[in-house]
C-alpha cells in the first residue's frame, strides 16, 4: 500500500495503458480520477475495476471525469473537478497520447495540430494546472509522463508523433529543474510495443507483427501492466529522489542492434 491516502488523476485511463495504471495505482491504495475523452463505457470499466482493486484491502474511490486533453480548457477544468472531488490531486499521470500514420509530405495541417496538441500541449498546461494547485495548497506532487520510445528512436510515418514525444522529453527535463524547489518531480516512462488499442493494426498483421518481435531482445510484446509497475514506483516515495529522468520499458527494442 505505497499509496494510502493519495490522489492520482490519469489522463486517457478508459482503456490500454492508462487503463492499467489507473488499476494498479489503486492497488497501491490511492484514489483515482479516471479521464476519458470518447469512451464512457471504457470510463466505467476502469472505474469498476478501481473500486474493485481498492476493495480487497481497503475503500479506494474513482471519479471519471470527460476531457479532451488536446484542449487547454478542458484539461484546466479537468483538474479542477478532480480537486473539487477529492480535495487535493498529488500524483498527475500524463498518459493521453495518440498517433497518425502518414508519409511526411501528406502530414495534414490538421493532424499535426491533432497531435501535438494531445501529446504535448494538453500534457503542459495540464502539469500548469496541476503545479498551480499544488502551489495554493503548499503541497508536494508527482507527474509521470507516458512518453514513448521515439522520444529517441526515428519512427519513419510518425513524424507528428516523433517530434511530439521529443519535446515531453525535453519539458520533462526542464521542468524537472524549475519544479524541484516546489517539491515536485516528474519523470517519464517510455514504453516500446505494448498490446494496446494504438496497436489494434500491426496486431493484426502477422508480418509486420513478426518484424517487430525480431526486433524486441526479451521476445514479446509488453503488456499495460509492465508499465503500470514502472508508473507505480514512480508515484510512490520510493522514487522521491528520482527527477528529469526518463524510463524505458520496452523488453529491449530500444538498444537492440544486431550485425547480421
Ligand atoms: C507506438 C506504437 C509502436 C511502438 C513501438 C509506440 O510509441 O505508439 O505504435 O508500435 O511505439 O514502435
């Protein structure tokens, strides 16, 4: 229970990844503000299994709340509701993210704003809320960003994607200094091929599913959970000296370069 008596909000949590955060973190004991942009229905399901995880130890509460965190009024009012809920938020999950597939020169106008405005903006003037709220109420906090492992690795069709999990790696370090004397950190975890709803395509395309598991060292896609433990630790105060620092959870693909 390395988190009694906390307050976690995660962004995108009706499915995949931020799913499975939202559930462990409520493992770990925390309540949790669960976001949604489209999915109620997914919204309710995490819910339903917050509230279940909590309940075999202890009461855990869950709130969803509906946002569209490419939207900065929208991830203000985000986490307004949820301290107006809870009282307080002392973990912010960053995990929204979306992605488009394109050649670099048919990359519309409005995808790209599509996003960079999810992936990156959303994240900073959520985390500006986020800071504001912990600086009215003296209070220390944690931001866990879901990155990607094309915050370093080229990701040829993902130009959009590319440059904004580039830029969460640069906010992240930045942030991580001007947000120390505040008593806040704030990290990212970058995951490589997990089986999530992002992936529903390459997961259903033998070939190109098979390519990438060459590819990853430890032989298999990740699951949610392997990233929801990483997510765990980092909300907890075992990492509080952890800050500007990114994590990667991708069973080797990252490194992995073999000479045929
Ligand atoms: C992307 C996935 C991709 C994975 C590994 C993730 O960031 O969202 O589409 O399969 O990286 O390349």
């Amino acid at each position: 229970m390395r988190l009694a008596g906390k307050v976690a909000l995660v962004t995108g949590s009706s499915q995949g990844i931020g799913q499975a955060i939202a559930i462990r973190l409520a493992e770990e004991g925390a309540n949790v503000v669960i976001n949604y942009r489209s999915n109620p229905e997914g919204a309710q399901e995490t819910l339903d299994k917050v509230v279940n995880a909590g309940g075999q130890c202890h009461m855990v509460e869950g709130f969803t709340v509906q946002a569209d965190t490419g939207m900065v009024a929208d991830v203000q009012r985000m986490v307004d509701q949820s301290v107006a809920h809870f009282g307080k938020v002392d973990i912010l999950v960053n995990n929204a993210g979306i992605e488009k597939n394109a050649d670099f020169w048919d990359v519309t106008e409005a995808d790209y704003d599509a996003v960079l405005n999810v992936n990156l903006k959303g994240v900073f003037f959520g985390t500006q809320a986020f800071v504001k709220h912990l600086m009215a109420t003296k209070q220390p906090g944690k931001v866990i960003n879901i990155s990607s492992v094309h915050e370093e690795l080229p990701f040829p069709h993902f130009a959009a994607y590319c440059a904004s999990k580039g830029g969460l790696k640069m906010l992240t370090r930045n942030l991580a200094i001007e947000l120390a004397p505040l008593g806040i950190t704030i990290n990212n975890v970058a995951p490589g091929a997990i089986e999530t709803p992002i992936n529903t395509k390459l997961l259903n395309d033998p070939e190109k599913l098979n390519a990438l598991l060459a590819n990853i060292p430890l032989k298999r896609l990740g699951k949610p959970a392997d990233v929801a433990s990483m997510v765990a630790f980092l909300a907890s105060s075992e990492s509080d000296y952890v800050t500007g620092t990114t994590f990667i959870v991708d069973g080797g693909l990252l490194w992995n370069y073999q000479e045929q």
